[in-house]
C-alpha cells in the first residue's frame, strides 16, 4: 500500500497504483505520515502542522483517533516516525523536535527541543546547546524509564522523607 497527498487530501493506493481511498485533510497540512501495523492492523499515522497525530485504518481509511503534539506553528517540515512497539512508544521527529507518544493512552509523554532525534540502539536523545548564535554544543542524554527515575530518586533520597506539601503538589 502507498499513501501520497496533495495537502488537500490523502490518497490510499494499491501495489499497482489504484486508488482505494481518499482521506480529507480538512484544511490541516500533513508534514509526515507513516504506515505501521500487520496485515490485520494496519493504520495509517499522519502528523499535520496543527500540532496533531491522527490515526487511520490503512485498509478502510476510517479515522481510528488522534491526540496532541508539539510542532513548530507556521512552520512545515519533514516528519519521521520510530516506532518502538515493546515499549508502546512513537518517537516523532518533526525538524529538531523530537515528540514521545504513548500508543496505549494516545497522550504526548514529552516534547524535547534542539533535538537531532532518538537512538534505539542506546536508547538516548542527541540534543544541540548553544552558548552563543556562532557556538553551538553537541550532547546526549539518556532516556531513563520511569522505574529506573524512581530508583535514582530513592537512591538520592536515602532514608529522608519528602514534605507533606511537595507530596500533595505532585501528586504523590
């Protein structure tokens, strides 16, 4: 299957080039869309430049739902999609921002700016910095799941207690 656009719609087209269905826009420009799934699952990932991820079913082109992402407003470029399937993980890469979806809640995790883009091998963000607009700084930093945050911060903690007050603002 082969999906083209012509910023109004989306066309759906077979191997040879047929066409199966037709997905609307909206008015919404898609900056990068991404096929993923089995035979029998098989949806249809489209970012557009309102900030938005939309899922269709490939098969039918039925919408399936969509959630909030980050985006550069004004702005169009190219959007690339790591999917990280054992972790329920969308990695999006739109220009030097890097996106993180929850594919079981459907819900942006987190959003990181300067970011060159995610590296599955050792699992960490490469990130730029600058100190001034001529001097710009190449980093990493891992990406820590959330029971490895809590054993840092236990670890960092020892045997003290957080307040009652920092419980309550955060929830804990």
């Amino acid at each position: 299957m082969l999906a083209i656009t012509d910023n109004s719609n989306i066309y759906l087209l077979d191997r040879e080039g047929e066409l199966l269905n037709t997905i609307p826009c909206n008015g919404l420009v898609p900056q990068g869309f991404v096929f993923h799934g089995d035979e029998n699952n098989n949806i249809l990932y489209v970012a557009y430049n309102n900030g938005s991820l939309w899922r269709y079913n490939a098969s039918t082109g039925e919408y399936v739902g969509n959630c909030e992402i980050e985006t550069y407003e004004g702005y169009v470029f190219d959007t690339t999609f790591e999917f990280d399937d054992e972790n329920n993980t969308i990695y999006i890469q739109t220009g030097m921002l890097t996106d993180i979806v929850d594919t079981q809640d459907w819900i942006e995790l987190a959003f990181i700016e300067d970011c060159l883009g995610h590296h599955a091998g050792s699992d960490r963000f490469f990130t730029t910095s600058y100190k001034s607009q001529s001097e710009c700084h190449l980093g990493y930093f891992h990406h820590y799941t959330l029971q490895e945050l809590k054993d840092m911060g236990n670890e960092t903690l020892g045997d003290q207690q957080i307040s009652q007050a920092v419980r309550d603002m955060y929830g804990i």
